[in-house]
C-alpha cells in the first residue's frame, strides 16, 4: 500500500449529554407521597 491510498481524518464533535431525575409530589391526606423518575439520555443516530 502506497501513502497516496491513505486518508486521515481528525474532526471531534461535542455533545451534551445530561441524564437527572424529575420529582412529582402528592399530597395525601396530611402526607407527601414524591413519584421520582429517572431522566437518562442517550444517543440515537
């Protein structure tokens, strides 16, 4: 194989990728009930 075949490539892409949770109270009776839900992201092409 002779250099003239060879390709580099140096491109970096950033990307933000956040993951959290998200919290519903409830109020029952005199009581709080917290619904807790995971947020998690991905990466989808």
């Amino acid at each position: 194989m002779t250099r003239r075949y060879i390709q580099v490539d140096r491109i970096t892409d950033w990307l933000e990728v956040s993951t959290g949770f998200a919290v519903r109270p409830r109020t029952i009776g005199n009581q709080v009930e917290l619904e807790v839900t995971p947020r998690i992201a991905s990466l989808n092409s």
